[in-house]
C-alpha cells in the first residue's frame, strides 16, 4: 500500500518579476509609489522591482501611480504563465504624466 499519496497536488508556482520606473529628470515621481496591479488586485508599492509568486494561469498586469486626482500613467499587459516559469514586466512612467507609460513583458 502507497501510503505517500495525496489525492491534491498543488502546482509549482511561478514569479511574476515586475520593474516600474520613471525617467532619471522626472524626479518629482520619486514623491508618489507605484500602483501594481495583478488581475484586478491593486497594491501600492515603492518604485522598483517587485517579486510576486503565483499560481500558473492567465494574468494582466497593470502599473499605474497616485497624482492629485487619482491614479494616472496607467498601462497594462497580458500573459499566460507556465508552472516554474518567470515572467518580467517592464514599466517606465511618460515624460507627460497624463499619458500612459510603456510597458512590456518578457
């Protein structure tokens, strides 16, 4: 008899590695944080790289910062991960403010 059987296998997880960061003469955006957002889950976060394990599975990733009036510079991606895979999302916030920053997945 097996006994080391265990009827639910949890799946491997992954990393979803996601940069945002702003031109080096806009320093004013150092003043505010970076809104990440993870299918429609939003956290507020320094500007930098963060690390989020998660399961494998579709996912849109959003980056966004708070201004005066809400969040502004939003832009996101969208991607399917495999299990034990690593997926980098590059954001860089716009010279202008009001419009949306660049972003990529590798």
């Amino acid at each position: 008899m097996n006994t080391d059987y265990q009827p639910y296998q949890q799946q491997p997880l992954c990393r979803i590695e996601v940069t945002a960061s702003y031109p080096p003469i806009m320093f004013f955006y150092a003043l505010v944080r970076a809104n990440i957002e993870i299918n429609g889950y939003k956290q507020s976060y320094p500007w930098g790289t963060q690390h989020f394990d998660v399961p494998p599975g579709d996912y849109e990733v959003a980056v966004s910062y708070q201004w005066v009036l809400g969040a502004w510079g939003r832009n996101a991606v969208r991607f399917r991960i495999g299990p034990q895979e690593t997926r980098r999302v590059n954001y860089m916030a716009s010279y202008i403010r009001f419009l949306p920053g660049s972003i990529k997945v590798s």
